[in-house]
C-alpha cells in the first residue's frame, strides 16, 4: 500500500472541480481563499498544485493533496484515498467520486427562468428597446447556463 504521487489529478483541473474560479495566467493564478473567506488573496501554482493564501491566514501547502488534507482535514491516506492515488496491495484506486450532478429539479428551475428571461428580453426589443451592453451579457450568460445544463444531462 502506496501513495502514488503520478495519480494526483492534474492541479487546474482538482482546483476547478472544488468550485474555484482560476484567474488568468499560466502559471500563477488567483483565486478566493476557502480557508478565511478572502476573495482574491489565494495564490495556486499551476504546475504543482503547492497554494498559499497572500492574507496571511496561514493556507498554505505543496501540492493538492495538502490542500485537500487542509480543506477537509483528512489525515494523510484518507485524503491519498479520496483523491484516487492510493494503492493497495498493487490494485489500481478507485476513481475518486464523480461531483454530484445538478440535481434534475435545480437544473429545471434555472431553465424556466432563463427562459422566461429571454422571451421577456425578446419581447422589449419587439417594442423597440434598444439592449444594454449589460442585457446582452445577461443574455450571453442565459445561453451558457442553457448550454452547461444540455450538456449535463446529455
Ligand atoms: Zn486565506
């Protein structure tokens, strides 16, 4: 039984499946500090998943697996386990767990509304309403959401 560092998911991909938005950069990017709730001090480094919070409140590791250790305070196997690069007697891992998928319920309470969003949109500019900058962004934000939801449930 081994922790199996080549199994570690890639650094970008484990930090945006736990909810962060990554700012732009190659290497360094920022991020919101889970840890004390700070919206932008988190620092990751993209080529070895190591984060450090820039606010001082002490988040700080080398790679995901401390930061998974730190977000759920698993000891060292447990989170090896959960992050599927833990192998027993030569087995490979279990994948770690798929995130839970958007519940079919919440998925159709978004598209009512989106819905409801565009044809209100459409009907304004039937009236003559010129469209904001802003409304065209809602409106590019409406389209997303729509096409995230077809391509969950695809
Ligand atoms: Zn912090």
């Amino acid at each position: 039984m081994s922790f199996d560092r080549s199994r570690l998911p890639d650094p970008r991909t484990y930090y945006e499946g736990q909810g962060l938005a990554l700012s732009k950069g190659k290497k360094w990017v920022t991020t919101s500090c889970v840890f004390h709730g700070g919206s932008d001090s988190m620092r990751i480094n993209l080529d070895s998943g190591a984060f450090s919070c820039m606010a001082g409140c002490g988040a700080s590791g080398g790679d995901v697996l401390g930061y998974h250790r730190a977000l759920h305070q698993d000891d060292f196997v447990s989170a090896c386990k959960s992050l599927g690069c833990w192998i027993e007697d030569g087995k490979t891992p279990t994948k770690p767990p798929r995130p839970t998928p958007l519940p079919a319920r919440d998925a159709l309470e978004i598209l009512a509304f989106e819905s409801l969003l565009v044809a209100g949109t459409a009907s304004s500019i039937g009236e003559g309403y010129q469209l904001t900058e802003q409304d065209k962004q809602r409106l590019l934000i409406a389209c997303g959401r729509i096409q995230q939801i077809h391509g969950t449930f695809l």
